[in-house]
C-alpha cells in the first residue's frame, strides 16, 4: 500500500513541478523593463551618454539616478563648427517607489506601472550657440581711442 501512495504522489509532483515551471516561464516572459531614454537629436550632433557615443536614439534602461548627455558640434562643411560649444546636460531619472520599502517596493512597482505606464524619459539635443567675444568689443574701443588721440596729436601739432 505504501508503494500505491508513492506512485500517487510522483504522479501529483510532475504535475505541480510542471505547473511551476510553465509559472516561472511566463513570468519570466513577460519580465517588465525599466524606462528608456530617447535622445531625440535632429541637427545629428555627435552625442555621448555617461561618455559612450550614442548610435541608438533610444536607450534601454540602465540605471535610475542622475545620467549625463553630452553632445559636441557637427562639423560644417567638413570643417569644425566654432560658432557652437559643446553642450552637456544631467538627466535624473528618478524610481517610480522609494527603494527602502524592501517587501513592497516591488508590488508598488507593479501598481505604478499599471496606472501610469512606462515613464520613458526624452531629451532634446541642442548646442548652445557661442557667446559674443566680449574682448572684441573692447579691442574695436581701444582701436577707435588710438584713432581720436592720433587726430588730437595732429591737431596740437597744427597750432
């Protein structure tokens, strides 16, 4: 009789061990990600997140925290662009729950996710123009006050 009982029970483990494992696989199929960066950059700007050169212009997600995007100016011609600055930019992607709520962060998660979506984050690429020299200003003043005291110089002479 204690063999029936055996044969019984390796018939009902498979069945559950099978049951888990088909659990464990649709879970794991249908594992959620975290949110993208875009990186929409229309003027096609070198760009580089956290120093790696971005070829993607959605990233997958990483990490959540502060991230940093920077771009440098597309050449012109062939030739560098000195009209426009490199450009850098933080970009905080903060987490849908704080972490320190160990066992319920993950359900929190799961709840924010379903109420609001996926929190992807965009950025919009764009290099800040360059500044007007200011030492050019002052250089065309000083030009123009050697001119006015050249002219006072000849007038003094002429008396």
């Amino acid at each position: 009789m204690s063999s029936g009982l055996g044969a019984a029970s390796s018939i009902v483990l498979p069945r559950r061990t099978t049951l888990l494992l088909v659990a464990a696989t649709l879970a794991s199929a249908t594992a959620c990600t975290g949110p993208a960066l875009h990186v929409q950059n229309p003027d096609g700007h070198p760009v580089f997140v956290d120093g790696v050169a971005v070829t993607d212009p959605s990233l997958p997600f990483r990490y959540y925290g502060t991230t940093r995007w920077q771009a440098l100016p597309k050449d012109r011609a062939g030739r560098a662009d000195w009209d426009h600055l490199p450009t850098s930019e933080r970009v905080v992607m903060l987490p849908p729950v704080t972490p320190w709520l160990f066992p319920l962060d993950f359900p929190l998660e799961l709840l924010a996710r379903l109420a609001n979506g996926r929190a992807d984050t965009t950025v919009n690429v764009t290099v800040q123009p360059r500044p007007a020299d200011p030492r050019s200003d002052r250089e065309f003043a000083n030009a123009e006050s050697t001119a006015v005291a050249a002219r006072a110089r000849d007038a003094r002479t002429n008396r």
